[in-house]
C-alpha cells in the first residue's frame, strides 16, 4: 500500500514537471512578445519544422488570445509603454520575411483585426544564412524556402496589420561580424527598408538571437528604439532593457495547450 501511495506521489510529480503545473502565471500586466518565423504546413524530413507552425495551429492561437482578451500591439507600442496602462498586452512577431507571412499569416491577422511586427531581411532571397550560426546547417533548407517579394511587403504594410523592424541587411551572425560591418548592416537596413516602403522602422531583431556586449549601443546609434531577442520568455522589463527584450519563442512542436502554458508563464 504504501509502495502504491509513493508510485501515484511520484507519477504526480512527474506530471507537474511535464505540464508545468507548478510554473506559476507572470503577472498579465507584462506584455507577451511572440516570435514566428514561417506560418505553414511542416515538410516530411526537414531540419527545421519548429520554425514552422501551421496556419491551423497559427489561427488556434491567434482565435485563443482573441476569445480570453489579449490585445495586440506592435513592437513599437511596446517601446512607447502601452503596455503600462492596459493588461494583457500581446506582440507577435514574425522573422526574416518568408513569403508565407503573407500568403498565410496576413488574412488570419485580418481576420481577427489583430497586428504585429515583421522583422525583416533585405537581402533574403537566395541568402543561406543558416550556415552563419553552424557551419552543418548546410542543405539549403532555408535558402530555398520562398521568401516575400517586396510588393507583398508593401501590402502588408498597407494592410495596417504589419509594422516593419529591422533585422540587417544580410542576416549576419553578430558574434563573428566586426563592430565597423554589423554598424553598416544596421544602419544601411534601416535606411533601405524606411526608403524603399515609406515607413518607420524604429524596431530591431538580432539575427539568431546572437549579440556581444556593444550590440546594443550600436542597435540605438542606428537610430533604433528597441531590439529583441530570440528567445528568454516574458520580459518583465521592457523599459529598462530596451535594446534586450526577451521574447518567447513559439515552436511548430507545439499544442494549443502548451501555447498557453506559453503565455501564461513563458515557457512549457
């Protein structure tokens, strides 16, 4: 019997550190930044499929933060401080500029009146950046994905859905990129993509979430106001580390119900 009781005080334990039960919700005053990259169906064998989250799962979750009362804001709303007077703040926030943005993402946004953040490359197209992180990420997989054209880009912007962020000219890898090129990475992209769509671009994402100690200092010379990371869970300080906010990272892989243990702690 009592052999019986510590198996079922195990098994719960267990339970609690699968499901995160024991995770407690952070305080919904603090926004919730969420970080995409592609909205589309996974592909049989391919290396990156938790880059990939299906437009079902991507409307589940948009339709979920919708029904229980989240807001959506940009990423330069956040920078502004909506955030301080109106709960339950949510960003989303896509990365790179692949074209299912567009084709797949953009209408569910519509359809929901929801917005978000595109951070976007310059030079995406026929770009392999995934070999600038590690070196044996080189099948092409990302390379060959379809990017968006720049009129697609154009009308997510006018859409009023997307507000447009930088995220370099060639999605470099700051830790191995001198201080001279990631400065003229930054700024010329900036000043491209501010030229090229009519907008402001005041929000900036490092490329695969790698920055060195005088990343962020060059991010506001660039004439930036923000800049996220790839990863970190709910930033609790948006105000004070401006050019580091911490974004929770929304994975292919996961359930609606992990989704929402997402938002409510941050992490599964």
């Amino acid at each position: 019997m009592i052999y019986l009781i510590f198996l079922s005080i195990v098994a719960a334990i267990m339970l609690i550190f699968k499901f995160g039960f024991s995770t407690p919700a952070v305080d919904y005053r603090y926004p919730r930044i969420l970080m995409y990259h592609m909205v589309c169906e996974h592909k049989q064998g391919a290396k990156f499929n938790k880059l990939r989250v299906t437009p079902k799962h991507f409307e589940e979750q948009i339709s979920w933060l919708v029904e229980n009362g989240w807001t959506f804001v940009t990423m330069a709303e956040i920078a502004s401080g909506v955030w301080l007077s109106q709960e339950k703040c949510v960003a989303i926030t896509f990365d790179d500029g692949y074209e299912d943005n567009y084709t797949n993402a953009l209408p569910i946004l519509k359809q929901h009146q929801a917005k978000g953040t595109l951070y976007l490359v310059v030079n995406r197209h026929d770009n392999d950046w995934s070999v600038q992180k590690k070196a044996h990420h080189d099948s092409g997989e990302l390379m060959r994905e379809a990017k968006l054209s720049d009129q697609q880009v154009q009308d997510m912007v006018k859409s009023g859905c997307i507000e447009l962020g930088g995220h370099t000219t060639n999605h470099i890898n700051f830790a191995t990129t001198s201080k001279e090129q990631k400065s003229k990475e930054v700024t010329e992209s900036k000043q491209f993509l501010e030229s090229r769509f009519a907008t402001k671009v005041t929000s900036f994402a490092y490329p695969f979430g790698i920055l060195t100690e005088e990343d962020p200092a060059l991010i506001e010379q660039a004439g930036y106001d923000n800049a996220v990371l790839a990863e970190g869970g709910i930033e609790t300080s948006p105000e004070t580390n401006r050019f580091k906010i911490r974004r929770i990272k929304i994975s292919g892989k996961d359930s609606l119900r992990t989704f929402k243990r997402k938002i409510a702690a941050g992490k599964k």
